[in-house]
C-alpha cells in the first residue's frame, strides 16, 4: 500500500518538476503526503526531506501561517513523534498549537473543533505519555 502510495505521489512530483510547478502552493500537499507515507513506513530521513522540501517552498510563498503550514507542522511532528525524537516534537506541536490559535483568532471562528486540532491534541497527549508525564497527556486529551 505504502509503497503504491508513493509510486503515485511521485508521478504527481515528477509532473510539477517537468512543467517548473515543484515550488508552487499546488507541490506542497504532494510533499506533505509522500513525507507523511515515508513517516508511516519507518523512513524518517526520507520523510524530512521532502517535510523539508514543503516548508521551503511555504517559506518563499510566505505562506507558513496558512492552513498548509498548519498541515506540515503537524506531519513533522507526528514523524519526530515516531522517530522518537521527543523533543523536536514537542517544538513542531508547540509551533502548530500556536498557529492553530492564530489562524482561529483571525478567522473568528473556533479552530479548535476542526480535524488538525484534533489530531494535534492527541497527538501532543501521546508525546507528553511517551515523556511518563501523565497528566499533561490527560490535560491534551480532555482539550
């Protein structure tokens, strides 16, 4: 499945590469997905190049405090999360809470009954279990 997943992904890449579209708003959700199947299959190197790839490309748009930026931030977390790498994910959540309230403060409308806060929260409560901190891990899924 993972790897029929990134076999399509990277047609679309390789497409956006040929036409000069691979930095464009349009390449972002594509790096974020095949990151995100690398992540799940264990291949964290892979996942970070291309997380990376998708936040340099954000950067240059200025486009890191929109909804895609919201995405990434979250993907990488959840990939440093399942690395093991405990504290780079507590950052890229940390990152993500933050620009969760800000994009809810400018929108007016309550981003924390969306799917991404959901998932972030969650996610946040199995790094803070993962830490043996119990009961900030309560704290993340009762938010």
């Amino acid at each position: 499945e993972h790897d029929e997943a990134i076999l399509h992904f990277s047609a679309a890449l390789r497409i956006y590469e040929q036409t000069g579209a691979l930095a464009t708003a349009s390449a972002v959700p594509v790096l974020i997905e095949i990151g995100s199947v690398h992540s799940a299959k264990g291949e964290h190197a892979a996942a970070k190049l291309k997380f990376q790839q998708a936040l340099e490309v954000l950067e240059q748009l200025g486009s890191l405090g929109t909804a895609a930026g919201l995405k990434l931030l979250i993907r990488m977390g959840n990939d440093a999360l399942r690395a093991e790498e405990l504290d780079g994910a507590k950052q890229l959540y940390g990152k993500a809470l933050a620009l969760l309230k800000d994009l809810s403060a400018a929108s007016g409308v309550d981003s924390f009954l969306s799917l991404s806060s959901v998932s972030l929260l969650s996610n946040m409560g199995a790094l803070h279990a993962a830490r043996g901190n119990h009961r900030a891990a309560l704290k993340s899924y009762r938010e």
